[in-house]
C-alpha cells in the first residue's frame, strides 16, 4: 500500500513538473500593473493563463512604461488590441466599447482574404539577399505609417535564396496577417506623450532619430512596433471627439495589422468612413493647421455633391488621389478621399470582398516594388517608398471594374447623406460644443 501512495505521489508531482515545464512564461513581468481581460483582473506579475501569446508579447514590450507612468492595461474580447490608459483615467469599458465597434465594423468592411503569393527571391535585376543596413536618408513623418523611420528593419536576400524566417519589413506587410496584438495608448497629456517617445527612443534603436521630429506632435501610428497614441487632453482643445479618436486610430492599426502599409488615401478614407458610420460625422483631420469650423465636420457629402455637379464628363482620376503628399492635409483631396472609399465600399456589395482583394494586391504590388538594388546580387528597402498611380489604377480597375471611376463619379455627384447608429448619435450629440470652430495644430486631433 505505502509502495503504491508513493508511486502515485511520484506521478502526480512528475505530473505537474511536466506542466510547469511545458507551460508558457506568464509571470515574473516588471512592475505590478492592472491587466483586465475578459472581465478578470490580473497583473504583470501574474497574468491570465490562457493569454494569447501576441498579447503576452504586447504586455510584454509595454510593461516598463505603464509601469514608470502608472498607466494599466486592458485587452479586447479577442485579444486584438491592447489599450493602455492612466489608471487613474477611468472609462475604460467605455473606450473598449468603441475599440469592439471598430473592430466589428472593420472586419465587415475588410474581411481577411487569401494572402497574395510572396514576391519572388530574386528582384528583376536578380537581386536578393539582405545587404548590410543603411542608415537611410531623408526625415520620416512622425504620424506616417508609409514613412519609416531611419534605421527601419529592411530585407531582401540572395539571388536563388529566402531568408530563414519571414522578415519583418516595414511597409510591406510580410509578416503574417492579423498575427500581432495591436497597442493603442490613450495619454493624459503632453508630459505624457514626451514620455512615450523617451521611452521609445530608449527601446527601439532604429526610432532615434524619427523622435526628434515626432516630439512636434501631439500623437503617432507605427506599424513596428504597432501602436497608436494621442493626447486626450491636449492643450488648446475646444471641441473634440475622443470616440472618434479611438475609432479613426484602432480603424488605422487594424488595417496596418492586416494588409501593411497603403496609399495615405486609402487608409485615410477607410478610417474616415469608419468615423462616418458611426455617427456621420468626421472629426479627424490629420496633419491640418488652423482652425475646423463646426459645420465641416458633417459637411463633406454637400461638399461632395457641389464639387462634382458639373464632371459628369469628366471622371474622377487616381491623380486627384495618389498626388496627396504624405504628412500634409490636402482639403480638395480628403473628402474625395473618403467619398471614393465610400464608393468602393457600397460596390463591393455586389463583388464579394472586392476591397480587401484590392488592399492585398497593393500589400503585394509594394513588397514587390519597394526594392532598391545594392549589388547585382543585393537590394533593399526605399526610404519614403510610395507606389506608382498607374499601379494603384490598375489594382482599382482589377477588382471593381473598368468603370469604377466613371461610376464613383456618379456616386460623388448624387451623395446622400449617411445615415448615422443611434448609439453613435447619442453619443456625439452628448458632446459639448464649446466653439463653432476647433483648434487642430497637430497630426492627427
């Protein structure tokens, strides 16, 4: 009997050695910082079991600043993204809430598709294998996601060959889709956004010299790490919409998640469109100096309506688009912008997951594209890469037709407004308005 109880004991403790061996690192994080997942309570020292490891490794990376800045940590349902508060802040359920709408909204709109077979190893010229990095030339735009910063990661490879493992390669989306836990930091203010970029000036060797630029805004979005932030109480606000911060920022990371960096038009209209569907309005301009009066945060459908009235025979171009410049607010082209997408959008009800086909093919046009030889047998990444119009038109024409120009000009021309959720109208009309006009001096407010 006592050879028995001891041979059971000898199998349970082996047992749990077992477990504990095999069992993922989830503990002994620095800091004590609230983790909130699924209605459960944890910390950085002891997190949730069942952590997905994407967001561990989020967690992970951001420990250190919550926990110098005594910010918490709070996970959507999926554990898509990761948001990062004061913990002071409160509203978390709230801005959650709005995360989950983004996310549902999103997934509607651009449902993951097949990924586009890889770019061959060898680029036209034959070449291939990663060179020694560069320090390129140039300044990236601090809120850019097309912009990378200097000393970004860059990969190409020899001749014949592949790397070993997937390269991680900014703005060319060559990791695998959806396989990263987005961040998005809502800060308390200015002090705390300088802090961000210290912390990511200390962290992350390649943004050095991006941050010197990035410290004259009030908020960013990157691809690596991939992570949003803005100033919810920035000095000088009058009106302002933090929901639709949230939204236009999450909309941004998601799409960054999913199908890597796009045409600035592009991923400024998907976002805008998000912002419209909520509660018909847009409160996000990017990059816009002055003053936004009250009436042009609903404005852009009449606006619409006047600016093609007259272009029946004249057709919208992919110039009046592509021509944007990155790091600038072109008021002609922003609601053209979001009008187009809107189009797209509305024509994909007849042409099953057109839009996230044409996003994956312009994925693939730019990792494809965005090459620079080094050697014959060598190549790298482009410092400030933007794809051809003429390669954007054609993707466009692929997956919706050769007229969609000639039709998204009928559409611009005849508008309607959008109609708006309840839960979005109640929610803007909450809103106080303090000013007919609203002070927008930085990137994205």
């Amino acid at each position: 009997m006592n050879t028995n109880r001891s041979l059971m004991s000898l199998a349970r403790a082996t047992l749990t050695l077992a477990i504990l061996t095999s069992a993922p690192a989830r503990a002994g994080l620095l800091g004590d910082v609230p983790v909130g997942w699924k209605n459960k309570e944890a910390t950085t020292a002891k997190l949730h079991a069942d952590l997905p490891k994407p967001a561990f490794d989020a967690i992970s990376r951001w420990t250190a600043f919550c926990s110098a800045k005594q910010y918490r940590m709070d996970l959507d349902a999926q554990g898509r993204v990761l948001l990062l508060t004061p913990a002071k802040r409160g509203r978390t359920q709230e801005t959650l809430s709005v995360i989950g709408r983004a996310e549902s909204w999103f997934d509607g709109l651009l449902p993951p598709v097949p990924r586009a077979s890889a770019a061959p190893a060898a680029a036209p010229n034959g070449a291939g294998a990663p060179p020694p990095e560069k320090k390129p030339s140039g300044t990236p735009i601090p809120e850019d996601p097309e912009g990378p910063p200097p000393n970004a990661p860059k990969s190409g490879g020899t001749t014949g060959m592949k790397p070993a493992t997937p390269p991680s390669i900014w703005g060319s989306g060559s990791g695998a889709p959806d396989s990263q836990t987005a961040v998005l930091i809502v800060l308390h203010d200015e002090k705390d956004y300088a802090g961000l970029l210290d912390h990511l000036e200390s962290s992350v060797s390649y943004l050095k010299d991006w941050v010197t630029e990035a410290r004259k805004q009030t908020g960013l979005t990157l691809e690596d790490p991939l992570v949003g932030a803005f100033v919810e109480n920035a000095s000088g606000q009058e009106e302002w919409n933090g929901d639709h911060e949230v939204l236009n920022r999450v909309v941004q990371l998601l799409t960054l998640r999913r199908f890597g960096q796009q045409p600035n038009w592009l991923v400024q209209g998907i976002a805008w469109e998000a912002e419209m569907a909520f509660d018909k309005s847009v409160y996000c301009f990017p990059y816009r100096d002055g003053f936004v009066f009250a009436t042009e945060h609903t404005s852009w459908p009449s606006d619409l309506r006047i600016a093609f009235k007259d272009r029946a025979a004249k057709p919208l171009e992919i110039e009046e688009l592509s021509e944007w410049k990155r790091g600038t607010f072109d008021p002609e082209a922003a609601p053209v912008a979001w009008g187009f997408v809107r189009h797209l959008a509305e024509a994909q009800k007849t042409k099953e997951r057109a839009l996230s086909a044409l996003l994956e093919e312009l994925r693939s046009l730019r990792d494809l594209k965005d090459r620079e030889p080094t050697s014959p047998t060598t190549w790298k990444r482009k410092n400030g890469f933007t794809l051809d119009p003429k390669d954007q038109e054609t993707a466009i024409l692929t997956a919706f037709g050769k007229d969609v120009f000639k039709k998204a000009t009928v559409s611009l021309r005849t508008l309607k407004d959008i109609a708006g959720s309840a839960e979005g109208d109640a929610k803007s009309k909450s809103k106080p308005k303090n000013s007919s006009r609203e002070p927008d001096k930085n990137g994205q407010r």
